[in-house]
C-alpha cells in the first residue's frame, strides 16, 4: 500500500504542478510563489489520472467541497480520501 500511497502522491503533485499559476509578469522562479488554489471542480480532472494509478474508478465524493488553498492540503487531503476509499471498497 505504500508503494501505491506514493503513486497517488505523485500524481496529485504533477497535477497541481501543471495547474500552478505564476504570480507576476516575470514568473516564479521558485514553486512557493505560485498562485495555485485549485476549485474542486478542477479536482475532479485528477479522478482521471487516479483511477489509472489505483486500477479502480475513484467516485467524486473523494474531492473536497470548495477545492483546495495549497499543494500540501490537495496531496494530504485527497490522498488520504483516495487510500480510504480503496481500503473500504476492499
């Protein structure tokens, strides 16, 4: 589970990463200064890439109303939803 627990956290880290909105007209050089706040409908385009990792259809219930305000809040949150649902389906 850990090696799949890892798998889910990459996923969810690239697709923040290519959602991520630079702040400025020079852009960030660094991810901390990126604008990435992520509405849950957005979130739901990641169920895509998860049901890949996990070989499984990952339901909509698993994204957080109203989205998510940072990188480490998407990854831990839904990370955690995703495990669950997989551990209970089981």
């Amino acid at each position: 589970m850990v090696d799949l627990n890892d798998s889910i956290r990459d996923a969810l880290g690239r697709f923040w990463d290519e959602r991520a909105l630079p702040i400025g007209p020079g852009g960030a050089e660094i991810v901390d200064d990126l604008i990435a706040p992520v509405e849950s409908l957005t979130a739901v385009e990641v169920l895509v890439e998860l049901d890949a990792v996990v070989g499984n259809r990952i339901p909509n219930s698993v994204i957080q109303a109203g989205g998510y305000n940072s990188k480490d809040e998407f990854i831990e949150k839904l990370s955690a939803k995703v495990i669950e649902f997989i551990e209970n389906k089981s």
